[in-house]
C-alpha cells in the first residue's frame, strides 16, 4: 500500500510540475520577447547550492527529494530506495489511508523549500543537483 502511495504522490508531484510548466509555456508563446530555449541549453541552469539547507527543511519535503534523487539517480538507486522505505515509515511521510502530504509531493517535484525561498533542483546545474541529493540521503539515513 506504500508503494502505491509513494507512486501517487510522484505521480501528483510530476502532474503539478507540468502543468505549472503548460502555463509557462503558454504565457511565453504569448510574449514574443521570451527567449528560446534549444536542446542542451544550460545557461537558464543555476549554480545556487541549497544543500546547506537540507537539514532545516521538514522531515517530509526531505523524504519527497529523496524520492526525486532515487527517480532521477541522483544517488544509488539500490540504497536510496532502501533508505526512502525506512525513512517514510519512520517520519510518516507517506501517511496511509490520507490524501498525501503537500511536503513531500513538493520534494518529489524537486523543490526545496527554505529560508522563504523555493529552490528548484532540477532547474540547477548537474554538480549542485548531486551535492543536494547525497546531502538528502545523508539526513534521511542519519535519522535512521
């Protein structure tokens, strides 16, 4: 049943991420001025490392960005998976029987929220996507 779960939520996480990108992109389509973005282009990519945050965000958001590190392999398939188990059981991330957890549906979009800001992971350059997904498996399995 948690694994049902987990695959809803990724699933919410993905279908809110792209329609939050469906309304971006039709707004550029509006404005003639936007720029094109090519294949390949990584100089919208950003540099900014919000790994340092990792251990102030809530425990559910940390369990939601696992579960974007161990989708996109950002970490050790095999032992990320293991440690996302353990670790949404023990912080009840993916509580059984509810809707979901906005938190960790967010982290599972890649975003990350601290300091009043939104970090978005996947909007950053490959290096700072890996610090901040090895700084998330190292929390969820220091918890453990």
């Amino acid at each position: 049943m948690k694994l049902i779960a987990v695959r809803a939520l990724s699933a919410l996480a993905l279908t809110t991420s792209l329609l939050a990108g469906a309304a971006v992109s039709a707004h550029a389509q509006e404005n003639t001025d936007a720029p094109v973005t090519r294949a390949g282009d990584t100089s919208r990519l950003t540099d900014v490392d919000p790994s340092g945050f990792v251990g102030s965000i809530d425990p559910a958001e940390n369990a939601g960005l696992l579960n974007y590190c161990v989708q996109n392999e950002y970490v050790d398939y095999d032992d990320g998976w293991r440690t996302l188990q353990e670790y949404n059981k023990k912080t009840n991330a993916v509580p059984e029987g509810q809707e979901g957890n906005m938190s960790y549906a967010n982290g599972s979009a890649g975003l990350l929220h601290a300091n009043n800001r939104t970090y978005t992971i996947a909007m950053a350059i490959l290096p700072v996507r890996q610090k901040t997904c090895k700084a998330v498996l190292e929390r969820a399995k220091a918890s453990l």
